[in-house]
C-alpha cells in the first residue's frame, strides 16, 4: 500500500507534530529544527482522551506507548487546530528489536481512514525509512547531540535544586530562563563552549536559596518513554516531588550512547565488521569525549553532583549481565540500577510499560541481583497501562517511600 511521503523541499509549509516525551530536551530540539526551516510542534496533551485514541486505533496486545503516541497523535489531529494538508508527524525509530521500530507502521494504518493525507517521517539514524525523513547535516547532528547533553543538565540541577527550593518556583524560572537562552547560542558555534555554558548554568542555579533538610532520594529506570514521559508516568516526577523526595532521572544520553555501543557489543560476538560499526565507534568516541567535559565542567564547579561517566555504567553492567543483552532497554536498566544505588539512591522505581517484553524480563529478573549486591536498595516495579489506575500506582510508591522514611 502507497503512504504519504513527506516533502522536504516544502518543509517551511508543513507543521511537523512530535508526541511528548522530554518536554526540556525536546523543546530545545524543536528550536534547532526550526532554524533549518522546519516548522515543528511538541505535543504536549495529557488527557484520558489520548489513552482512549490508543485503545480505538491500535490493538490492545501492543505495548503502551505505542498505544500512547499513536493516540497523542490522533487527538490532535482530530482537534481541529491543524491544516491537515499541510501536517506531517514525525516518530524516532532506533531500529533494534524493540516494537518501537515497528510504530511508523501501526501509525500509517491507524492514519489511512480519517487521515490519508498525513505523511509520518521516520527520524532515525540506521538506515530505516529511506527517503521518508528530514535532510540530517553533520552541523544539524551535531547540534541535536549537543543539546541532549544541555538539556540533561538542565533536567538534573532542576532536580537537585526543586525539592530543597525555599522560594517556590524559582527553579522552574532558572530552566526556563536557560530554556530561552539556548536556542539563540545554538545559532552560532558558541554552543560547543561547553565549559563556558556549563558554568554559566551551573551559577545560576546554585543562587537558588536551598534548604539543608534531608529528603529522601529516588531513583526513576526502566523503559526509555514511560521513565521520561510525564504523559505515559502520570507526571511521575511531579509525583515524587510533592511527596517530600528528590528524583534522580538518568540522563537521556545514557540511552543515545547505550544504543551505540550495543551495535560494537554485537559485532564482537557475531564477529561482523561492517560500515555501521565504524560509524557507530565513531559516534560513540565523539559522544563519550563531550560527556567528560561536562562531567569535568560539573565537578570542577563543586556544588552539583554530575551523571556517572558512561564507561562506569558499562563496567557496572559487566558485574551483573553481559552487554550483548541489548534488546529494548537492555543491560542499561540493570547498571543504572547498580549505578543509583552504589551513589547513594537506594530508592529506585522501574516503570514499566504494558508489553514492553525486554524491560519486564531484565528489569524483574535483574532486581534480585541487584539487591544482592546492595542489600538497602529499594526497588519496585510500577505498571503502565491503559488500565492502570493512577491510585493504586502512587499507592505502591507510596509503600516504597514508607519503607525508605523507615
């Protein structure tokens, strides 16, 4: 069957919709693209109304966020607010095993009755969806990596600083305020000064006025949209903070990097060579290099705890699981499982999505272990699905957070 293919000599004419994930990453992606005269929109509805698109729209066996983002994007389009003539969506694809792979597909059929029309573009970096997505430059590339790197900084000082706040909403104002900055240094080389930015950000939030109280730590792994997304974790986040607790979320280039080094993991046990490999060391090296740089740039200021170097987390995961356990999340959950509670957060939700068969079978079956290894770590696994009620998710991570205060 014929689809839609999106045009990207008129992309100054399309609206390009993107479901919600990382609003703080994700809006500062969207500012990049949009200097490339790509005209693109966060979604960011977290209504019941998207969860019941899901159910109409995609069969109930598939894992939940697919259901989530297939129906995030047919109830904006069904909204009204948009020329569906000149309306693209746009979906990520890693192209490993994971079902996410297989998203694009579910989305086109779930599009061919109401919305023929709709072109999806394929964002993706192996090789997947040919001719179906954006023009990607090494200077766009580079950009897009840059700000991941941005953006998890931002998401942790808002983190390390919000619980402890003694004037309310002044970390939320710090982010924003850094979220309006960047942008306009990414129109320029200045953006890789990372020393320079980093300080700077570094600076502002430590003016922030915090308390010295002790509150309780609280580590969020496990699947890559349900761990991020405020829609598919019922503002999870938000959740923990109005408990009295601090979230400690992994920073979203640990996954980038993850993905990269299992494609070298698989060459070395299925003794293959290839083109992709290469590139794949390639990107890793360049990737691992910046992240000691901000690692650097975060000690050397002193008051921040910086992310765990990535080549740690690969050496905690070799303790507990081979690093050819790469499907889905893989051994990532594992080691920063490991990774949380050798630093002191022994309190660790793994939030798992409905379907989502890796995650189950490596998050469940590697906790064991990792209690063995730490015997105070406090892990539980949180369910995500459409018919989940909110109640008894916060239930559970409130019996977590009783045996923590205990």
């Amino acid at each position: 069957m014929k689809y839609p293919v999106f045009d990207d000599k008129r992309r100054t004419e399309y609206t390009i919709l993107v479901p919600d994930m990382l609003p703080v990453h994700f809006k500062l992606i969207i500012s990049i693209l949009k200097d490339y005269g790509y005209n693109v929109e966060l979604l960011q509805t977290s209504t019941r109304a998207v969860v019941d698109e899901g159910l109409k729209n995609v069969h109930n066996d598939t894992c939940y966020p697919a259901l989530l983002v297939i129906g995030q994007f047919i109830n904006a389009l069904k909204s009204g607010r948009y020329d569906l003539d000149k309306t693209a969506l746009m979906l990520t694809q890693t192209g490993g095993g994971c079902r996410a792979s297989n998203y694009i597909h579910l989305l086109r059929k779930a599009l061919t009755k109401e919305f023929p029309q709709v072109p999806v573009i394929s964002l993706n970096l192996s090789g997947l969806e040919k001719g179906t997505g954006l023009t990607l430059t090494l200077p766009l590339l580079a950009k897009v990596a840059v700000s991941v790197f941005y953006g998890d900084l931002l998401m942790s000082l808002y983190n390390q600083c919000k619980p402890y706040e003694l004037k309310h909403g002044e970390s939320d104002r710090t982010r924003e305020r850094w979220q309006r900055k960047l942008p306009k240094i990414f129109k320029s080389l200045e953006y890789m000064k990372i020393k320079k930015y980093c300080t700077k950000i570094l600076n502002d939030f430590a003016r922030i006025k915090r308390s010295k109280e002790k509150k309780v730590r609280v580590g969020i792994v496990g699947e890559i949209y349900v761990k991020y997304s405020p829609l598919a974790n019922n503002h999870l986040e938000e959740f923990l903070l109005s408990e009295g607790c601090e979230p400690i979320v992994p920073a979203l280039m640990e996954f980038v990097m993850y993905c990269l080094a299992g494609n070298v993991a698989d060459s070395k046990l299925y003794q293959f060579n290839d083109k992709s490999v290469r590139i794949n060391k390639i990107g890793y090296n360049l990737l691992h290099s910046m992240q000691k740089k901000f690692i650097k740039a975060i000690n050397d200021h002193g008051v921040f705890e910086a992310p765990h170097d990535f080549d740690h987390i690969r050496h905690l995961a070799d303790k507990y699981i081979s690093q050819g356990v790469n499907m889905g999340e893989g051994w990532l959950i594992p080691a920063e499982m490991a990774a949380l509670a050798e630093t002191g957060t022994e309190n660790i939700i793994c939030a798992q999505p409905f379907g989502c068969l890796p995650n189950h079978i490596v998050a469940k079956g590697m906790s064991r272990v990792i209690k063995k290894a730490y015997p105070d770590a406090n892990i539980v696994a949180i369910d995500y699905d459409p018919g989940a009620t909110k109640v008894n998710q916060e239930n559970r991570i409130k019996l977590m957070l009783a045996n923590a205060k205990r």
